[in-house]
C-alpha cells in the first residue's frame, strides 16, 4: 500500500482525497498546516506529498525547500489554485515534481 501525506487546509478536498485515494488502495495521512505537514515529513516516509501552497504557519514554497534542503527526495505534487506562470516556475525550481492547478480532476490527479 502506497503512502501519501497531503498537506492542504481544505477539510472538504481533503476528505475527497481520502475516498479516491483509499479506492487505489493509497494510504492517506493529512496536516492542515504547513509546519506540522513539514514535522510529519521528516519523521515519516511518504511515497508521495500533495502540496499545498497556502497553508497556515508556514507557505508550501517554504515547505518544499525544506523538504529538499533536508535531501528528502520524496516526489512532491503542488496542488494550489496559484495559475499564475511565475508560481508553476518557481514550484518546479525549488525542487517540487509536478503542479496542478485547482480546480483539478480526480482522474488526472490519479494518473499523475
């Protein structure tokens, strides 16, 4: 069973997480906010994390560099509403492996 840490303060997206994920036979672990996602991080080992990047205490930019810094090669999905160029340039350069823009499809996340 794959384990994923989604870290997203949306408690709505995030029980739709859970139901999709749970149906490929996913684990699902979540933090609502930046440091306690990043803390989880770093005492835990995750298949893969679904980023935020507005999240309380400490911003999904903040987070991934931190991930990285700490050599955590861990993929990392940013998963914002951020649609702007800049924002996708800047997420993939600071270490995240693929961005998604919100409103997203179930199916396209699964695919990813």
């Amino acid at each position: 069973m794959k384990s994923i840490l989604a870290i997203e303060d949306d408690p709505a997206l995030l029980d739709l997480l859970k139901i999709h994920l749970g149906d490929i036979n996913c684990q699902l672990d979540t933090a609502e906010d930046g440091l306690v996602g990043l803390e989880k991080i770093l005492n835990n080992n995750y298949d893969l994390i679904l980023l935020d990047l507005m999240l309380p205490s400490m911003d999904g930019f903040e987070v991934c560099k931190r991930i990285r810094s700490e050599n955590i090669a861990t993929p990392v999905l940013m998963l914002t509403a951020k649609s702007e160029e800049i924002d996708k340039i800047l997420g993939l350069e600071i270490g995240a492996d693929d961005y998604v823009v919100k409103p997203f499809s179930i199916r396209e996340l699964i695919a990813r």
